[in-house]
C-alpha cells in the first residue's frame, strides 16, 4: 500500500515533491480522474483476488494499483502540445481506457502533468484482472508491445503525424548497430531525460516507502521471534507460533531484499540517466559558448571585411586565390563568412572596373578635347592669313579704281578695266569685321 499511496501523492502533488516539479506550473496540472485512497484499491484488489482459489491470504504489502505513464518522444510531444487541452484530455482519456480493457482491469485515476519537462499522464489500473489474476503475472513483454502499438493507433487520431516507434528486434534485423537502438541524439535526450529523472526519482521514492515497511516488518517479526527463541520451555502452540514467526521472518526478509535489490538497480539506472543529463547539458553549454564565440567572430569579422571593402584592399589572384589586407581578422569566421568574403571580392572588383572605365572615358574626352583646340588654333591661322589675303586684295583693287579714275586714261582702256574689275568683285565676299571669327 505504501507504494501506492507514494504515487499517490505524487500524482496529486501533495506534500513535499522533487525539485525537478516546478511549483509554479502545478496550477496548469489536469485530474481528469481522482485516484482512489489506498482503502478503497485495496477492497477492489481483495475482492478481485477472491474471484480465484489461492492458498494464502493476500500479503499486507501486496500491489493494490498499477501505476502507468503515457509518454511521448521529442517530436511527437510538440505535435501533442500543439492540440488543443480538450483534444489532449480527450486522448489520454480515450488512450487509457483502451488501455485498461487491453489488460481486462479498470481504470481508476488519471492525472495530466504540466509542471515538468514535457507533458505526461499518469494513470492508476486495478492491479489483478476481472478473472483475479495480477497485472504482474498476465504481463508478458508480448503484451507490452501490444500496448505501444495500441498507444500509436490512439494517438494518431489526434496527430496522425506521430509514429510508432520501431521495436529493438526490428531495427536489428534491418541492419542497425546495437549502440542506435539505445543511444538518442543530445537534441532528444536533452528533451526526454528530464521525464526519465522524474519518472525514475518518483520509483525511488516509492521503493524507499517500501524499504521501510519492509525494514519496519522485519523488525516487527524479529521481536518476536526474539521473544519465543529466549524462552527456555515452549508450549506446543508456542513451537508452531515460533515456526510460523520464523518462516514469515524469511519472507519479510526476502521481500526486504527484493525491495533493496529494486532500489539498488533504480539508483544505478537514476544515476545513469544523471549522468547523462549531466553529459548533455555540459555538451548544450558547449555548443552554446562556441556559438556565442562564433557570433563574436563573425561580428569581427564582418566589420574588418567591411574596412577591406571600404579600402579595396581584396583581391583575386589569375588562380581564384582571394587576398586580404588582414586575412587574421577574417579567418576565425571561418567557413561561414566565406559566401560574404566572396560578395565583397566580386563587389570591389565590380567597383574597380566602373573606375578604370570612368578614367578611360575621361582621358577620351580629355584627349578629344585636346585635337579640337589644336583644329581651333589651326583654323585661327589660317583665318588670320585670309584677312591679310583679302586686306591686300582690297589694297590693290582700290588702286585700280584709282587709275580707271584718271582723266588721261584712254576710254577703250576704262571700259575693259571696269569690266575687268566687275569680273574680280563678283565673287568676292563682302568684307568682314576684323573680330569676326569663322563659325565651326
């Protein structure tokens, strides 16, 4: 019964629980069905029990409940946690009870936990049969596996997503190494070990109950038989009684040991699983600080290749080889920063071409520039020695006017000059302003 009631109060939080509970989410816990007092498990255990012949009565420290818990792995507990409360207690509900008519017992208490690592249900059964029979003996591993199958089929009602996983035996046959059967990677085991501490610490706290019944029986029954053994004469009764003392002392001894050996392996297996939760979260706090250290160095180096992009002092080599000003301040990040190195190597390269093509057009325009100055001055000169041309030319025309002007000169002679003179001036242009420049 100490067992029991043990679970009890763990399921129900009441008292004093293990620090991995936290209290400040006890509050968003779901009974959706009250377990019973141990009284009342164990009249139904008795009662049931009495349904087949035994030849002794039932142990005071016989199991009275079945204790159960519905779990799930890392992916499928945030495909469950993505339903809604009514579709998740509707699940455990429904998951339970099929359950329960699986083993033929019923179902007494269920209770949805939120205060810890994930969500879990615990649930209660009978612990015999309706045919009397306990759940220990009418449990084989068959059964068991049966169950995770049942517990997949149910749950995919609510998230088909979620799978059964594969059985040990399965993946073996299907070419798997024995160590993946057994080892998680530190994603899941960061997720599940927390649930397998908890489930673990509240076994050990059960059977440390159970140490001290059992140690609080033994002691029970040591006096007494103390007391028969110190007498000198011993009636009749008295010798049976003393048997009797004796052999029920062999079995609270046996059901001590039995208790110590189960406490024993769940320490060892609690330590184990310790020891993992240890190993994990040390590898978490790695990745963690290398994560952070490597921000720190992309941030580093992010600003030293903006300094390098800034001074155009990235280049590629004729090899594809990049060079850098400070390539120490650039190789921490790396390979991450590597598709940035080469951005910023495409960008100063893209950035130095546009520059060697502005030079060029520039000194285009510049020598351009240059031959049409040249052209000017050459056409000035030209111009300059036309105006001399055509001063001269005026200079001698207006000699002829003169002379065709003379009284003495014969007529004959003034006409031919005239028309001569006509023929010269036809074609000439008229004069120009000595500042007129010819137009280009």
């Amino acid at each position: 019964m100490s067992g029991y009631s043990g679970q009890r109060r763990h399921d129900l939080r009441i008292g004093p629980q293990p620090k991995y509970v936290d209290p400040e989410r006890s509050p968003l816990n779901r009974t959706l069905l009250e377990p019973p007092f141990p009284a009342v498990m164990k009249a139904i255990a008795t009662k049931r029990r009495a349904k087949r012949e035994t030849q002794r009565a039932m142990k005071s420290n016989s199991a009275i409940a079945t204790a159960g818990i519905i779990t799930f792995g890392s992916q499928a507990a945030q495909m469950f946690e993505a339903l809604s409360e009514e579709d998740q207690d509707r699940a455990f509900r429904l998951l339970a009870r099929a359950i329960a008519m699986r083993l033929r017992t019923s179902l007494h208490g269920l209770v949805v936990h939120r205060d810890e690592a994930t969500i879990y249900a615990h649930f209660t059964l009978s612990s015999h049969n309706r045919n009397g029979v306990p759940l220990s003996k009418s449990t084989r591993p068959a059964v068991l596996s049966g169950l995770q199958d049942l517990t997949a089929q149910v749950m995919q009602r609510f998230c088909p997503e979620i799978e059964r996983g594969n059985r040990y035996g399965d993946r073996l046959a299907a070419g798997a190494d024995w160590s993946d059967t057994i080892h998680k990677s530190v994603h899941k085991l960061h997720r599940e070990l927390p649930l397998a501490l908890a489930a673990k610490q509240a076994q050990l706290d059960a059977l440390a109950a159970d140490e001290e019944t059992a140690r609080a029986r033994v002691a029970e029954m040591e006096e007494r038989v103390a007391k028969l053994t110190q007498k000198t004469d011993l009636t009749t009764r008295e010798v049976k009684r003393l048997a009797t003392y004796q052999k029920r002392l062999e079995d609270r001894n046996a059901e001590l040991e039995q208790v110590l050996s189960a406490s024993q392996a769940a320490q060892i297996e609690a330590e184990r699983l310790g020891a993992l939760a240890a190993e994990s979260r040390a590898r978490e706090e790695a990745k963690t600080a290398e994560a952070i250290a490597k921000s720190a160095a992309m941030a580093t180096a992010m600003s030293a290749l903006t300094e390098e992009v800034a001074a155009e002092t990235l280049h590629r080599t004729p090899a594809g080889k990049i060079t850098a000003k400070s390539p120490e301040r650039l190789k921490p990040a790396h390979p991450e920063i590597v598709p940035a190195v080469q951005a910023a190597v495409s960008l100063v390269e893209h950035s130095r071409q546009k520059r060697r093509d502005a030079e060029a057009a520039a000194c285009a325009i510049h020598e351009e520039r240059k031959a049409l100055a040249e052209e000017r001055e050459a056409i000035a000169r030209e111009w300059s020695a036309l105006r001399k041309m055509r001063a001269a030319l005026d200079a001698a025309l207006s000699r002829v006017r003169a002379w065709l002007g003379r009284p003495d000169l014969p007529a004959e002679a003034r006409v031919e000059g005239e028309d001569m003179l006509r023929d010269v001036t036809r074609n000439l242009p008229p004069p120009e302003d000595d500042n007129d420049e010819p137009g280009m």
